[in-house]
C-alpha cells in the first residue's frame, strides 16, 4: 500500500466537500457532514489512495483490522457513504466500483494547508454549547424531575437516569444538560452511542465528544489526562447495550476528574463506583375517580401531552368530559410512557378518541409510526421494544416471552410454577426476572408482601408475539389454566397475584383459552366450577354468571347429576339473581341443585342452596315460603349441631321473622348469629357464600332495632354493616349495606345523610351491573325528593324503580315505595290514585306475608284521608286504632310512635286533647327525648302545644335534618 501523501494536519478539498484529517471531520460548504468512524476510515483509506484500486481486503484490514467481515457488510459502509457525499445526485462522482477488484475515488484531491507537527493527543476547540442537540420545544410534565435532576448533579456528579424505553430520558438528559450549559461555560458534551455496535468503540466516542483527537491505539489514557483539570459536564445518552464499557469507562473518568459532571441515560444502571441511579418515573396519570372533569384530567401530563400530540397530528377538538374515562384509559394502557403516548395520539385524527382505544386490543398497534425523526428504535413501539430485546440472552428472551402469559402483576412463585420445565429451572426464572428488572423490562410493584412483578402494557404485548413465535404459547397457556385452577382458585393462593383485579384478570384469560378448544374441555370446566367460587368471593357476578352458565352448557353425561354441576348451578344462580333479578330460570336452577345435594348426600351443599333459596324467596316478596325454608334450613342446622350451620339458621329465621312482623323473635334470632358469626371456623365455613351475610345480618337487624323502638342502635349497627362492606371491597354487601342504612336515615328523618349513601348505592349498583340494586337506589332517591318537597320528580322515580323492581322481580321494598308514591301522589292532589296505590301495597302483603309493614300502609292510608277529608272521622280513626293494635303485636314502638302523631292530630281537631295527651306520652315514654328523630320531634312539638305546662325537650324543629 502506498504511503500517505498528505500529513494529518492537512485539510484536503475536493468538489464542494473540505476535509480535516486531524479533527476527523468532513464539511460541505461550511456545514458538518455526520459520518460513523467507519464510514470515515473507508474514505480516507480511499482519498489516500486516490485514482488508485483499492481492494476488498485491504479496506477490510485497515478498517476492521483483526475481525472477519463479509463483503455485504463492506458493501453497506460503502453504499452508506456514498449517500452522505451524495454520490451519484448532479453528476458529482466520488466512488467508482471497480466490478471483481475493490473501489477507487476519481474525484480531485487538492491539499489546501499545512501546519506543523502536533502532538499525539491533540485538543481541539473547547465543546460548544451547539455541539448538543437543541432541546425539544415542548416538554410535558418533567418540569420538576429536570429541576431535581440540575440540582442532584451539581452535588453528585455522576448520575444515571434509568427508566423504560420511550419513557422520555434523552428528553430530560438534554434539558439538564442546556439548563446547567452556563454553570460549566457552555462546556457540555453529548454522545448518543445509540449507533454505536461495539463496546470497543465508547472510549473514542467520548474522546471526539469532548474535543480530543486520538493517534493512539489507546485512547482512555490521554482521555483521563485531558480531562483531568477541566470542568466538564460529560451527556452519555442510550447506553443500555453497551453497558459494561460504559461502566469501565465512567468510572476511571469519574476518579480521574474531579471537575467532571457524568449524566448517563440507560435502560439499566451502569453499577459503577460513584454513580447515583435516578429512576425516571412514568408521566403522571388523572387520580382514578369517577365523574373526572375534562379540567381536572388535562392537569396530568400524560393526558396533556396525549391531547398535544392529538392536535399536533391534526385533531383539533377539546377533551369533552365524556370523553375523560376513554383518554384517561388509553394513557393507563400506555403505561404514563410519553413515546407511548405519542404514539397513540397520532392516530386520533383518523379513528378518533373511542376508535384509537378500540385499537389498543390489537397488536397491530406495535407498528404504529411516530415522528418521522425520530430515532430508528423510537419509530414505533415495536421497535421500542425490539431494541432491548435483542440485547437479552436467550434465557432471559424466553422467560420475558413466557411471562406475557400474566395478566396484570404476580410474585416470583407464580412465574416460577408457569414458566418453570426441563429447560429453564425455577432458578434461571428467578435470575431472568431479576435481570429483567434491571434493564426495565419488568417492573417492580411497591407494597406487596414477597415482592410482584408486571410487565408494562406495551412491553406484554411485544413478548406476546414473541411467545406466539417461539411456538410455545399453548404449552404455557395450559400451565397457566392448570395454576388458576389450582393455586389462585384458593384463597390463600390469590397471594400469587398483586390484588384482586389481576387474580380476576388471570382468571378471565385461562378461562377465554381453556374454551377456546374443545380439546381442553376437561380443564375448561374444572376451571369454571372452581372460578365461580372465586368470582362470587370477589363480587364478580357477572363473571360468575357467564363462565357458570356457559360450562353448563358444555357439560356432557360424565358430569350431569354430579358435584360439579351442584357447584356450577351454584355459580349461575347466584350471578343471574343478583344481576338479572328473580327470573324463572334461577327458580328451576334452585330446585334442580337442591334436589342434587340431597341426592349426593352432600348436607353442606344442601343447607348452602336452601339458604340462596331463602334469599330468593325474600327478594322477590314471597315472605311465607321464605320461612318455610328458614326452617328446613334451622332443622338441618339443628341435626347437624354445627356451629356455622347454626349461625346461617339463626340468620335466615331472623330475617323471616322481620318480614313477617315478630320483631321481637327477629332481634333475638340477629343478635344470636352475630354473637357467633366472627369466629374463625364460622368465617371460613361461610367464605363461599362470597355476599356478606354477616353484613346483610347487620341490615336487617337494623331494622328491625328501629322498628323495635332503638334509632341510635340502630343507626350503629347500619354503621357497622356500611365499615364492613366497605371494608370487604364487596360491592354486593355494599349495597345491601347502603340500601338499608338509607331507609334507617329516612325513617329517622335524615335526609341529607339518606341522599349521600343513596348516590354512593346508584353509583355502586351501576359501575358494577347489579340492576336489581339500581332500581332500589332510583326508588330511595323519589322517596328523598318528596320529604324535600320535590314531587314531580320523586313521583316520577318511584315510578320508575317499581316497574325496574317489578321486571327484575325484586319486590322486597316495593310495598315501602307504594306507601312512598301514595303519600306523594296525595300531597301532589292525587287523593284517588293515591288510595288505589295503597290498596295494590295492601294487595302484595296479603299475598306475600310482609307484615312487618302493615302497621305504617294503615298509618298512611289514615293521614291521606286525614289531609284530604277529615269528616270521615270514623274510618281514619279505625285505621289509626289497628295500625297501632298491629304494631303494639310486633312489640314495635317506631311503628307506634308514627301512627299515634296523626291520632293525636285527629283527637285533637274533635276535642280530645286530653286523650290525645296521653296516647302521645305513652308513646314516647319508650325514647330517650334528647333523640334528634323526625318522629319524636313532631310528638314533642304537638305535646307542648297540647300540654305547655309539659314542657319540650327541644325549643325548635331541627329543618337541618329534613
């Protein structure tokens, strides 16, 4: 090969290109040409040799000196160098192709100047601040972590912003470094090694970053001399991939420099002396609350920058309300990652808010573009991913495909029971999750016991495809049904999974695959039968119902008439009745499980079914068969001498004896169930009956203490049974729990708190389909709006909620809302409609047993009458005498003390004030009078204008209340 003739401190032109030797830098008129070391050592290889060949092998030994190449490899370089030059483009010719012997540069070469010789290591002018890239022009909410960042640099000097890709690091790395740009005299260096394919090459990158040109072999020593005395801040961007030269590096320069400032950016940390990792976290989200206002939302930075980026891309309209819960979703399935983001975004302008969500389920979404100029890996998020993954070893590749299969976040026991076989043991799992993690491929879940794992959205789907790929999707599938089945199916193996939506989640996903073929018809529905368990502990009703229903009807004769149907049945019952209401097919389901068990001999089953069967008899009004069964279900319990048996007996008798007027038996029977109800054997015993009947107890003992003449006791207990409810996370005994602390705060005259759970049960029954519960909140809502006076819309809601509760066939409270609506309809004039209202309430408690409530449809019968025309004096009279002769049978004081206020009224107005006197003294002897009740106020208030010499406890009517 010819020797050089030119020496390194020469600039050598030619056409419109002017090269530096020394600087290692080509420009064309004035301006940089970007070109990769190698792409630089093959053209000046070529220029030294100019109108020369120069063959394939000898531009392989000079530039790869020592490693194998292939020619495509050369011919890349090649091709890609020519396209800088712009080779080809207005007749320029730079590199000719000389076909079966190498290449050769024609152009004409001129040396411009000369200057003496330099030194080996020789610096060039001091790093301007242009010589990082500007910063973008809009930064979304990294205002704080950039401010934080200056200041932790400062003190620390050599950080590592770690985080996912596409989460934002170079955006916030070169804010930092433009925010402290004047702090080090526009001293700030920038190298981006994410083009870089060798670790070898990370000392020369950063050596040319800050103005050092290397003659050496040996670059890290004259680098550290460089740098020893001057005051740097040094930007290494993307170094995930060549980490462990990038940890060598840093650390000698760190040591070596005192003045030298380090911020790196990498997907996993460097783990060198000196560094401090800062975690970069995700863009804040909308809290998670229902009803969030397009105002509120726009406040968190991703769905600001999701709304920026939307109308960058050509969708100009704003975030209506409505359209928060979609927007808010979307940044939640991206993960708060701003590319992500950004992303998704760009596709609002042609699908839409709602349309670009419904995408999200496909996996076409990896391939969705981003900014034209962008990085290669940050184009789409496939290719996001991609970067990463192709950095992993094998192991860790398979375990991250496998782990696609977990919904949502499980421990390290879940993954090692799914992934785990012959070729990858439970400790290689352990060890690829802990990589994982590191290189911010699986994310950590603070707050949980043992440690859990997730992927992030994205991330999941990629390793998905990747599991499809590799052809193993439907061996880790089945182990993944097989685990539900048998692990998170138990209680004490939900554990395996962070909380309860990502035990449901997993669940959902073994199930859709387990029926996805016939072939796995076997574990589909031994899944199914220990799911719906599951589902009902949960609340899950709607779940419960579909997996239950649909596993029925795919059981064949191997299964018919055996447990598993029992259980299976169980499952659509208790689903269909709590969200479709009391239909036939619940009815027959009922009987045919019932006659099952007792065929099976399974009493447990049994006592269990019957005791569904009382539910449903006394939701859909038939009080007196309810007590039939309350009493095969005591006799059962009675024979068997169980304790928990004895606990369900006590409750389905107390709850018969309310409805049917024993009040006093009622009260005995609740408090005798709660009394054993929290002992850990009982708890366990009941845990599959999943609605919280120690929680529905405490609403019908309420009750039933108001009835019995004890409002405060009785608003405790409905207190307890609201703490409890809430504190299960049970929606079903939630709303139980707020149905009946409402009708405790109306009889009580509290309305303002009866209108705040009554929102709280609409919204409960909504979010989580109980339709039954929802025509029960529209009921108690009417009944509120009329004692605020408003009529036309409390009249319109009862209504509503009594043809809802008709349909549904849950008529518990139907005869209270007909009281309600009558009361209502007559305040509003309606005399006639009002009367014929009350007789259908009259109608259904004579035909179901509801007795509990007849004293009060007497009681509103004779005020009606009372208010319309007081003349028929005898029949309102007779109807007062026998509301007050019923409730004196039901040992119901509440009942008492509301019928003897328009008793003493009508006495009253007919010159009995004496009498009226002493009726309302007897009545109100069995309450503390400092009680702030409706009905005991109203009494007082009539006793002191009867009798002043009596007295009145309180000097005003608290309106507050009403």
């Amino acid at each position: 090969m010819a020797p050089p003739r030119w020496d390194t401190a020469d600039v050598l032109g030619f056409g419109p290109y002017r090269l530096k030797v020394l600087q290692r830098a080509l420009y064309r008129d004035g301006t940089e040409v970007p070109l990769g070391g190698r792409a630089f050592d093959i053209l000046m290889l070529l220029i030294e040799q100019a109108g020369e060949v120069v063959s394939q092998r000898e531009i392989v030994d000079r530039v790869w000196s020592g490693l194998v190449v292939e020619e495509a490899n050369l011919r890349v370089h090649v091709a890609n160098l020519r396209k800088a030059l712009g080779d080809g483009r207005a007749d320029a010719l730079y590199i000719q192709t000389i076909p079966r012997r190498g290449y050769s540069f024609v152009a004409a070469v001129s040396k411009q100047t000369s200057t003496e010789d330099r030194p080996i290591f020789s610096p060039v002018d001091p790093p301007l601040p242009g010589n990082i890239p500007p910063p973008l022009a809009r930064m979304v909410g990294r205002e704080g972590v950039v401010l934080e960042l200056t200041e932790r640099l400062v003190a620390k000097r050599f950080i590592t912003l770690i985080g996912t890709g596409g989460i934002g690091k170079t955006t916030v790395a070169l804010a930092v470094a433009h925010a402290l740009k004047d702090r080090f005299d526009g001293a700030v260096a920038f190298v981006d090694f994410s083009t870089l394919t060798k670790g070898e090459l990370v000392e020369q990158a950063a050596a040319t970053a800050v103005g050092l040109i290397s003659q050496s072999e040996s670059v890290l020593p004259g680098l550290l001399a460089f740098l020893r005395d001057k005051k740097i801040l040094l930007v290494l961007d993307n170094c995930e991939h060549v980490v462990n030269s990038v940890s060598s590096l840093t650390e000698d320069l760190f040591q070596a420099a005192p003045d030298l400032h380090i911020l790196v950016t990498s997907r996993e940390a460097l783990r060198a002396e000196g560094e401090w990792i800062h975690p970069l976290a995700p863009l804040d989200l909308p809290p998670a609350e229902a009803n969030l206002t397009a105002e509120v939302a726009m406040s968190s930075p991703a769905v600001r920058l999701f709304m920026e980026r939307a109308a960058a891309g050509g969708y100009w309209d704003a975030l209506s309300d409505e359209e928060v819960p979609i927007v808010t979703s979307i940044c939640r399935r991206m993960d708060g990652i701003a590319l992500a983001i950004e992303i998704a975004a760009g596709r609002v302008a042609t699908h839409g808010i709602a349309g670009t969500a419904d995408l999200l389920d496909h996996r076409f979404k990896l391939l969705w573009q981003g900014r034209r100029n962008a990085l290669p890996r940050h184009r789409t998020m496939l290719a996001m991913v991609d970067w990463s993954n192709n950095l992993l070893s094998d192991d860790d590749r398979r375990v991250l495909a496998r782990l696609s299969i977990f919904v949502g976040a499980f421990s390290l026991a879940a993954a090692q029971g799914v992934l785990a076989d012959a070729g990858l043991s439970a400790m290689q799992i352990s060890g690829s999750i802990s990589s994982l993690t590191d290189k911010s491929l699986v994310s950590t879940v603070s707050g949980h016991p043992g440690g859990h794992y997730r992927l992030l959205d994205i991330t999941r789907s990629y390793a998905a495809v990747k599991l499809e790929e590799s052809g193993e999707h439907a061996l880790i599938a089945r182990r993944h049904a097989v685990f539900c089945r048998d692990t998170i199916c138990q209680p004490q193996g939900e554990s395996a999974f962070s909380d309860v939506s990502s035990v449901i989640a997993n669940l959902r996903a073994a199930l859709d695959w387990s029926f996805s073929d016939s072939a796995h018809h076997s574990l589909a529905i031994s899944l199914a039968t220990r799911a719906a368990i599951t589902f009902r502990r949960h609340a899950r009703l709607t779940e419960c119902l579909q997996w239950s229903e649909r596993a029925l009807a795919e059981l064949d004769d191997t299964v018919l008439g055996s447990p598993t149907e029992v259980a299976l049945l169980e499952g659509f019952i208790v689903g269909a009745m709590f969200t479709r209401g009391n239909q036939a097919d619940v009815a027959r389901s009922l009987q045919r499980a019932i006659e099952l068990a007792q065929e099976l001999g399974n009493m447990h089953d049994e006592l269990r079914l019957l005791s569904w069967q009382h539910i449903f008899l006394t939701r859909g009004g038939e009080f007196r068969a309810a007590m039939r069964i309350a009493e095969k279900v005591e006799s059962i319990a009675t024979a068997s001498g169980h304790e928990a048996q004895r606990v369900v007996a006590d409750w389905t008798m107390g709850t018969s004896f309310h409805a049917l007027g024993e009040q006093f038996a009622a009260q005995t029977r609740c408090e005798a169930a709660l009394h054993r109800s929290s002992a850990p054997a009982v708890v366990s015993y009941l845990a599959p009956y999943g609605i919280g009947q120690r929680v529905r107890n405490l609403c019908f003992y309420a009750r039933t203490l108001w009835i019995r003449g004890f409002p405060d006791n009785a608003e405790s207990i409905a207190a307890q049974a609201f703490a409890e409810a809430e504190a299960r996370r049970h929606p079903l005994a939630l709303c139980l729990a707020l149905i009946y602390s409402t009708t405790i705060d109306i009889w009580r005259g509290n309305y303002p708190a009866a209108a705040a759970r009554m929102e709280g049960l609409i919204s409960c029954a909504t979010t989580h389909s109980l339709a039954p519960f929802n025509a029960v909140g529209v009921g108690l809502r009417g009944e509120i709006s009329v004692h605020a006076g408003e009529l036309e819309s409390g009249i319109a809601d009862l209504r509503a909620s009594l043809m809802m509760l008709h349909d549904e066939r849950y008529l518990i409270l139907a005869s209270s809302f007909r009281r309600a609506l009558a009361e209502a309809l007559a305040a509003n004039g309606l005399i006639d409609e009002a009367l014929a209202t009350l007789e259908k309430a009259f109608s259904q408690v004579d035909a179901s047993g509801e007795l509990y409530i007849l004293p009060d449809l007497y009681r509103a019968r004779a005020a009606i009458r009372l208010n319309a025309d007081p003349r028929n004096i005898d029949s309102i009279e007779q109807d007062l005498l026998t509301s007050l002769d019923l409730a004196a049978r039901q040992c119901a004081p509440g009942w008492i003390l509301r019928s003897t206020i328009p008793l003493a009224r009508l006495w009253t107005e007919i010159g009995r004030s004496k009498e009226a006197t002493q009726r309302l003294r007897q009545a109100l002897s069995a309450f503390p009078a400092e009680l702030p009740d409706r009905d005991i106020r109203l009494a007082y208030d009539i006793l002191g204008s009867l009798d002043p010499a009596a007295g009145r406890p309180f000097s005003t009517f608290d309106s507050r209340r009403i």
